[in-house]
C-alpha cells in the first residue's frame, strides 16, 4: 500500500533522484538577481528537466498558478540585516505546508554555531510533526559556525549530514567535500540520501559540473542548486546540463553541450 509520504516524495524526485532550485534567499537576502520575479523564474525552469523548487510559504500562496514540479515549502529563515544570521528560526509549520499543498518541507540547521542546541530543537519538532502528516523533510546540514574550522572536512561534514538522518530527515542536503572519494564517506554514513548544495555563485559552467558528477559518483542522489542556476545566464539550459549528469549519466563534456560549450 502506498503512503502519503511515498506520494509526495515521487513529486520531487524522478526515478529517486533529485534536481532542485532552491529558491529561499528572499528572507535572508532579498529580491536579490535572478529571483526579483521569482514566479517567472519557476515558470521558465519548469519544463527543463526540473524535478523541484524549494520556496517559502508566502511565494507558492502568491503563484499565479500551480507549478509542474514538486514544491517544497521552506519552514526556516533569519537575514542578513539582523543581529544573528546564523540562527535560524522557525518560520512556519507542517500543517501549513498540508494546508498550501506543497509535497515536502525543509528546516536550515547550522551545526556548530553557538545558536545550534535550538535549532536541533526545531528539527526534531518538523521531523515529528512530519511523521504524523506523512510529509517528506529535506534537512539543509551545514557546517556552519564558531566551532567549525573548515566546513569541507570530510569528517566534519559527515558528522553535520548523520545528524540530519539521525533526526528523522527523509533526504539531507550538506555541502561537497571537494572530491568523490571523501565525499563517499559522507554518503556511506548518512543512512538517507544525500544532495548536494552549490555554494556560492560560480563564473565558471564546467567547475559545477565536475562537483555535481563528482558527488553522484560518490553515490549523492543529485542537487540542489540556487544561484549557479537562477543567475546563471540561460537557467534552462544549465538544468538540461546537470540533468543530463544526474538522470543519463553524461560525461561533463556531454553536458556543456547543453550550454553550447
């Protein structure tokens, strides 16, 4: 028998993989380039092997009309302006992500930032919450704060990931070690799937592709990728590059074909 949480999580995945725009940065740093018209921007990546965006509640309540892709509904949020933007703080809930219809949520967890013990607290809240409601929980693991030296070592990395599993999450998404083979060891101790972030905005096409094959060699389940897809000059086409990577299994000379290069 299928379950609600089966139902929903086969509306942002395709085949068990993912590639998703996450689309959250309004609250944390405005109508920054690329997202100033966001319901345009969903719009326009929908149809280009897409499999899910990831909004705050206010936006998918403000969409002109429905999307062709999964909608996971961001639960958390702090900005840039404020006194902390490390904390992160919930914004929302389950119920009225049920109520919106979106088919996932997610909560932003920084370990090793001294706001961590709460935030913790907050995602075992969501992850029971999305147990009674059958809703799916994608868990942002970041190694993120005063206790953390180098948030790309492997073990570090690793830790931050388990414990998104640990706590009841359906898919974490951390950051890429830099390399398969570490990164495998992030992936062979997280029980759950794994996805990647994509860090800051690159000017460089083929360095995302090289982490985003990199990460499914090391067995990540895909990405999810903000501004090196809603800045990049054909958005599009840079996800027909990386679809092709996570779905077909493409080389990345295979993939820049995709954005003529």
């Amino acid at each position: 028998m299928v379950t609600g949480r089966e139902i929903r999580l086969s509306r942002i995945l395709r085949d068990g993989k993912m590639l998703c725009i996450p689309m959250d940065h309004g609250i944390s740093s405005g109508p920054i380039a690329g997202i100033d018209d966001i319901h345009s921007m969903i719009y326009r990546c929908e149809d280009s092997g897409l499999t899910s965006v990831l909004i705050n509640k206010g936006i998918l309540r403000s969409m002109p009309r429905p999307s062709k892709v999964g909608i996971i509904v961001h639960l958390s949020g702090s900005t840039s302006l404020g006194p902390a933007p490390n904390r992160k703080v919930l914004m929302g809930s389950v119920e009225d992500a049920v109520r919106l219809g979106a088919d996932g949520v997610s909560v932003h967890i920084n370990i090793g930032s001294k706001e961590e013990p709460e935030m913790l607290i907050k995602l075992g809240h969501v992850a029971s919450e999305c147990i009674e409601w059958n809703m799916p929980l994608i868990a942002m693991m970041y190694p993120r704060g005063e206790n953390i030296k180098n948030p790309h070592d492997p073990d570090v990395v690793a830790h931050t990931a388990r414990v998104g599993a640990e706590a009841g999450a359906d898919i974490v998404k951390t950051v890429y070690t830099g390399d398969p083979d570490s990164f495998r060891r992030v992936v062979k101790g997280c029980p759950v799937p794994i996805v990647i972030a994509g860090g800051p905005k690159t000017s460089n096409d083929e360095e995302v592709l090289e982490m985003t094959k990199g990460a499914m060699e090391a067995g990540a389940v895909g990405v999810t990728f903000g501004r090196n897809i809603f800045q990049h000059r054909d958005p599009p086409a840079m996800i027909r590059a990386l679809a092709s990577i996570i779905f077909e299994n493409a080389s990345v000379k295979e993939a820049l074909k995709e954005i003529g290069e």
